[in-house]
C-alpha cells in the first residue's frame, strides 16, 4: 500500500485527543504531485488527519511520516513547506491587517529568525496574489472582504510559503457556487502548474470527484482510497453515510446524493 | 507655567520617565489589545506590587523582587494554562486576588507607613531618581529590542497564533515570551504611574490607536504619540495644577481615547473582544 515514492506515509496510525479516538489504524501513503479528496461525515477525523501531517496531533501509535521524516520530530523546517488552509477560520475582521501583510505572513516562516522579509518575499507575495486574482486588493485591509474573497487570500498565504504539499480544510464551504467553481479552478491550475501533492476535505462529493485522482473516505477508520469511481460505490458510502444514499451514473462519474439519516 | 521648569532636575527625569514608558507602554500595549491580554497585564501590576511590598519588608530590592513577583506569576499562570489545568482568564484572576491579599498582608506586617511604598501603588513620577532612570532605561530598551527582534514572530502569533505554529513558526515559545514582555513593561512603569494605573497606560493609547490604524506598525505609531503625548502632557498638567500624576496621566489618556473614537473612520470602538 505504500511505496518509497511516497511524500506522506500513515502506518497503522492511531491519533487520540485525551479519551477520544480521532482516527483508528490508518495505513496510506500519497505520492507526490497527487491531488487526493477526503470525504466523510463531520467527526469522521478529516482535519485530524491534516493535523497529523503537519505534525500538531501525535500518534499514540503506528506513525506518520512526511517528507520522509516522523512527525513527532517534524522539524519546523518541514512545516513551512506544507501550505494549509484550516477549515473556516474565523478573521477577526478588525485586526488591522492588509491583505498583502496578510499574504506575507506565509513567509515568516521561511524567513526565519532575526530577519525580515526582504524583495524576493514581496515577489513571492504579488505572485501568490496574482495566482488568487487579488493583486487588486493587495492594500485592503483584510476585514473589508467577503468570506470568499479572504478564502482566496489565505489560499495566497499558503501558496507564498513555496509549499509542496497544500492541505485544504473545506476550503469552499460557505462560499457561492460561482465562487466555489472558481476556486476549484484555482486549486486545480495550481496542482497542474506547480506539481503540488493537493489534500483536499470536503463534504462536496460531486465537485470532488469530478478532479480529484483519489478520494480517500473516512470515519474514524479508513474505509476506502482509489480512485472516485471506485470508492463512489452505493455499498462502500453506505456503510460511512448510512441507507439514504442514491448513487446515479451521470455520464462518466458516479453522482452522489447523501440522505438526511446518517449511520 | 513657564520654561524654567525644564531646568529642574526632578522635572527633568520626570519627563524622560515618561517619555520611555509612554512608548513602552503602547507598543506592548498593541499587542495587548489585538491579541485580548488586558487581564494578564492587570494581574501582573497586583503581582508586581506584591513584590514591592515583599522588598521593603525583607530590606532586599523592592524593584528585583518586583521583576521577579511579576514574572514568576506570568510562569505559573502560563504554566497552569499550558497544562490544560485552567483556562487563562480563570488562573489570572486568581492570581490577581491572591497577590493582592500578599500585599496587603506584607504591608500589614510592614506595620509602620512607609510613604514610598504608597508611591509604588498610586505612582510618583516626580521623585523617580537617576538611578531609577537607569534601571528603567535598560529595562526599556531590552524589551523593545526583543520585540523589534522578533517582530514578524509576535505579528503572527497576534494575528492567528494557530496558523503561525502550523507553519512552523515556534507560537508557543513566542506567545510565553510576550506574557514575559508585559510583566516586565508593567514593572518598568510601576513607580511612576503605580501599580492601580499602570495597565491604563498599556491598554489605553493602543485601543485610541486602534481607531486609527489600519496596520499593526500604523496603530503602533498612533499608539506612542497617544502614549508619550498623555505621560508628558499629564506630568506637566499634575506639576502645574498639584494634581496627582499617575491619576492626571491616566485621565489624559482616556481623553484623547474619546477624541481617538470620535475621529475613527470605522467606529470600531465596540469591537475590541477578548479573545484569551
Ligand atoms: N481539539 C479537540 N479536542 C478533543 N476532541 C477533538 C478535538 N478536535 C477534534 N476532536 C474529535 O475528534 C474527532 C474527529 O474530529 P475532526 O475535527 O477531525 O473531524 P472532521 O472530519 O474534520 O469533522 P467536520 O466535518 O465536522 O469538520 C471528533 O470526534 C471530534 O469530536
Ligand atoms: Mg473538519
């Protein structure tokens, strides 16, 4: 199941938050350059396992290694080159802060101590803004923007950490369904252009499928990884989502539609 | 009033006090308003008092045993937190009472009044001595070194101190260093606006600047002229008209907070939250 390639690599973890199991004896491994969707339902250990990559929430036992090093001893080096958009974070919307010092503090990190950021992290900062279409705002104060509009520039803030590995926490919840395609757009052209291992947690199976390589379901335990068409099985979903769940061949992918009772 | 006063020697150190813990104030206090510590500052006064009142009663330095009283309790309020023991707010409001009750127990067994330890609680900028300039001078100038030092640190870890540790930035090491920073900027300022007032002076110039500013280096420039303008401006006022100079200090800054408030383009003036 795993393989040298590999940039990150569960084996047999097990990941507790004082008595409460998280995740339960996972084994997987993601190949560089990957675009991967995680699904399952809210408790299901979805942030946790982005928690776990990046080394915030140990194993109990098993291990997580990235980079190909264990997360326990996950240096702060490593962590600057994982980008990461927690689920909805809350801004406090009157911090003075503008949208471009917001952006650069993706750099920090990188810059390391005792210094501060010089032409380069400026560089890198409008290029992650231009990624996002937000060179425009860059000396707004970050408050003043819609939900979906700061979406996209904490996107530039881990995009301006040079990252490697991109984990997206729910990254389009919230957001209106224009906004949301656009921003799956984005990620999508970034995963192209810049090679990046993409983790990607939703609870939008259909925009999901439609551009992941793999979808990875959870709850508590790993129930399935591989492709959508595989793991888009009425059997397999019922068994995370309960009986309510229709799975309708629309053209080439499965289309999913979870019912209101869950198991 | 005249120019003459320039030329006394007390006046003189009085307005260098001032000048340096109205601008240390404010920068600390920039944090502490943007990342909602209003009430560790507060504790750490009561503490630092304690400390005071333990140093005249044991003839050792009442300053030392101020730094010592102020960080020891940010240590153990930190370390409270960290364990998961108690939430900050709770241990630091149980820190605050209890090192009151020290104090008033040490100045209890004090027994006689000792004026100069009255100083320390109402403030008396006017009989700071040279030797209290020097010590608050190196004081001053370390904790905005560490702070300029680490500056890009300390603005993430205000602004979102789970991301910043998420991107490998040390946030927790960080965030202990500031609670560090705080009590000893409460220390530096003790005597001269005393351990009542002195968390005025941290909290007030930076909430009348976080009117204005609209980024943190902005609202740290507003923050030192209403810090430095309210300190000289009340030691001058309390000169002329023998008024209290801690209290007139304080008064000063509050309003300049209201004329801070009144010219906000954003009326923000309800929206500073705790956020321990
Ligand atoms: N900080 C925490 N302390 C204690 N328990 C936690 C903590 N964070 C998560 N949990 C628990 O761990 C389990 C997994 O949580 P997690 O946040 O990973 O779920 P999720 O799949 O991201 O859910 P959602 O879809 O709601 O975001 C849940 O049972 C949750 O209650
Ligand atoms: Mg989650």
């Amino acid at each position: 199941m795993t393989t040298n390639e590999d940039v990150i690599r569960f084996d047999r973890a097990t990941i507790h938050y004082r008595d409460r199991v998280a995740l339960h004896d996972i084994t997987l491994g993601i190949r560089a350059g990957e675009f991967i969707g995680i699904i399952g339902p809210n408790g299901s250990g979805k942030t946790t396992l982005l928690k776990a990559i990046l080394g915030l929430v140990p194993p109990v036992s098993g291990s997580v290694r990235v980079f190909d090093c264990a997360c326990e001893r996950l240096r702060c080096e490593h962590r600057a080159r994982i980008g990461y958009l927690p689920q909805k974070d809350l801004v406090d919307p009157h911090f003075p802060i503008t949208v471009a010092e917001a952006v650069m503090m993706g750099r920090y990190s990188s810059i390391g101590l005792f210094r501060y950021p010089g032409k380069a992290d400026r560089a890198i900062v409008s290029e992650a803004l231009t990624a996002v279409n937000m060179v425009a705002e860059a000396g707004t104060p970050l408050g003043e923007l819609s939900g979906g509009q700061q979406q996209r520039v904490m996107i530039a803030r881990a995009l301006a950490q040079r990252p490697e590995v991109l984990l997206l926490d729910e990254p389009t919840t919230g957001i209106d369904t224009p906004t949301q395609h656009a921003i799956m757009e984005l990620i999508r052209r970034l995963h192209r252009d810049l090679r990046l291992t993409i983790l990607f947690v939703t609870h939008d199976i259909n925009l999901i499928s439609r551009v992941a390589d793999r979808l990875i379901l959870l709850n508590t335990r790993l129930f399935a990884a591989g492709p959508p068409s595989d793991v888009l099985r009425r059997d397999t979903l019922a068994q995370v989502y309960g009986k309510d769940i229709v799975v309708t061949d629309h053209g080439a992918a499965p289309y999913v539609i979870v019912g209101d009772h869950h198991a | 009033m005249t120019y003459e006063i320039f030329t006394f020697g007390f006046m003189q150190r009085a307005l260098t006090a001032s000048i340096i813990i109205g601008a240390l104030c404010s920068i600390i206090g920039v944090f502490v308003v943007l990342r909602g510590l209003s009430f560790i500052g507060a504790g750490t006064s009561h503490a630092a008092f304690a400390g005071v009142t333990f140093g005249y009663l044991t003839g050792v330095s009442p300053l030392g045993m101020a730094v010592l009283f102020g960080l020891g309790t940010v240590w153990i309020i930190h370390g409270l937190y960290q364990r998961g023991i108690m939430k900050l707010d709770v241990s630091i409001g149980m820190f605050y009472t209890f090192t009151m009750a020290l104090a008033i127990l040490f100045l209890g067994l004090m027994g006689t009044y000792n004026a100069e330890v009255y100083g320390f609680l109402f403030g008396s900028v006017l009989s700071v001595t040279a030797e209290d300039l020097t010590v608050m001078g190196w004081l001053a100038s370390g904790v905005l070194a560490l702070v300029l030092l680490f500056y890009k640190e300390f603005h993430f870890i205000t602004f979102d101190q789970a991301m910043a540790e998420a991107t490998g930035i040390a946030a927790g090491r960080f965030f202990f260093l500031l609670l560090n920073l705080i009590a000893l900027t409460v220390v530096v300022s003790l005597k001269t606006v005393g351990a009542l007032l002195v968390f005025a002076m941290i909290v007030i110039p930076a909430a009348s600047a976080y009117q204005l500013g609209r980024t943190m280096l902005g609202m740290m420039g507003y923050a030192v002229v209403f810090g430095v303008g309210s300190a000289v401006g009340g030691v001058l006022l309390s000169y002329r008209f023998d008024l209290p100079s801690g209290a007139t200090i304080v008064l000063l800054a509050t309003a300049l907070f209201f004329v801070a408030a009144a010219l906000s383009p954003k009326r923000r003036t309800r929206a500073i939250v705790a956020r321990p």
